[in-house]
C-alpha cells in the first residue's frame, strides 16, 4: 500500500475517533438540555463520521484508482479537517 494512502486512512481514522468523542458530548448535553440546536451538532458530527467511514473504506478498497497525483491533497483536506474538529472538540468542552 503507498505510504501516503495509509496516511490518508490513518488521519481518516483519527479523524472517526475525534468525531466519536464529539458524538458523546453531544449526546451527553442533549440528555440533559434537550436543545433542538444539539440535535444538528449531532446530525452532523454523524454525516461526517459517515464520510470519513466511507473514505477509509475507499483507500483500502480503490487504492488502485486514485490518481497518484491527487493522494497528497486528499491527505491535507483530511489534516485540516482534523484540525477543525479538534478546535471543535476543544471548545466544547470550554
């Protein structure tokens, strides 16, 4: 497997974990304010983690059919997409 498709799925990976332990917060705050705004972070911490669930699936499936040339931006979209929601993570427990 190329090294930079195994970084894609580890980020992706790490990305699924920090979404996990979103998920938990957010449900933990719903079960006790019932706010219907907690019910979005929900909705979309969970379509997230379906995209990065279905991304790791496809770098071990299709690697063939990725581009070569393509893999390192996918890499820096799945960083930056785990720096936001680290910074997401860290404010919610603020």
């Amino acid at each position: 497997m190329d090294p930079l498709i195994s970084a894609n799925a580890i980020v992706a990976s790490a990305n699924i974990a920090v979404l996990i332990a979103l998920l938990v917060l957010y449900a933990k705050v719903y079960k006790t304010s019932k706010a219907n705004f907690t019910i979005g972070l929900i909705l979309f911490a969970s379509l997230l983690m379906l995209h990065n669930i279905i991304a790791v699936y496809g770098y071990f499936m299709m690697e063939p059919l990725y581009a070569p040339a393509l893999v390192p931006y996918f890499l820096a979209i799945h960083v930056a997409e785990l720096g936001g929601l680290l910074v997401l993570f860290r404010i919610t427990l603020l």
